[in-house]
C-alpha cells in the first residue's frame, strides 16, 4: 500500500468577501446570458421541466426574469429565471432547465 500525502491549503473568507468576488469575477467575464451577447434561452410563460441538484424534474412556467439592481451573488453565476412552484421567489440557472415540449 503507497503513503499518499496531500497538502491543504485552507483559506477562509467571509459570505460577504465571496459575493464579492464572485460579483466581480461576473463582471470582469460576463459568462452568462445575456451579458456575454448570446440571447435568454426562455422567456416567460414557457412550459418548462427544471431539474434539481438531485435529478428530480419539476414541469414549471417561467414566470419572470431575475434581474436584481445591484446585482447579486445569485444572479452573478448564472440565476436568469423565476418560475412558478413552492419557491417562486428563488432564481434558477438556465443549465438546470429543457422546454417541456
């Protein structure tokens, strides 16, 4: 059996100092629609089937865009849509939704 040694390096930073970052990271890439130039894939009133962290699929509407002034850390990596279910108030990336055809 090989000893394997792994070298940590822990780094800590406070929710506030993330947001930060991340928002900043958001600005200086723009990785997300619409701000790198490429369209929203949905719009609202779509039909669409939202898939969770666990692969649960939910049929959901679209009912609104996320668009928070200023921007947060939620709308930074990617969170575009509001959508109709038991957390209507809670954004959702565009990676984590297919047209319900």
């Amino acid at each position: 059996m090989q000893n394997i040694q792994y070298e940590y390096k822990l780094i800590s930073h406070s929710h506030d100092d993330w947001q930060a970052m991340v928002i900043a990271q958001h600005e200086n890439e723009k990785p997300h629609a619409p701000e790198n130039g490429s369209p929203l894939k949905f719009k609202v009133g779509d039909s669409v089937i939202f898939t969770n962290d666990y692969g649960v699929t939910f049929k959901l509407k679209i009912t609104g865009l996320y668009q928070p002034e200023p921007i947060n850390s939620l709308y930074a990596t990617g969170s575009r849509y509001l959508l109709s279910g038991s957390s209507p108030w809670f954004p959702c990336k565009e990676s984590s939704l297919q047209l319900d055809s």
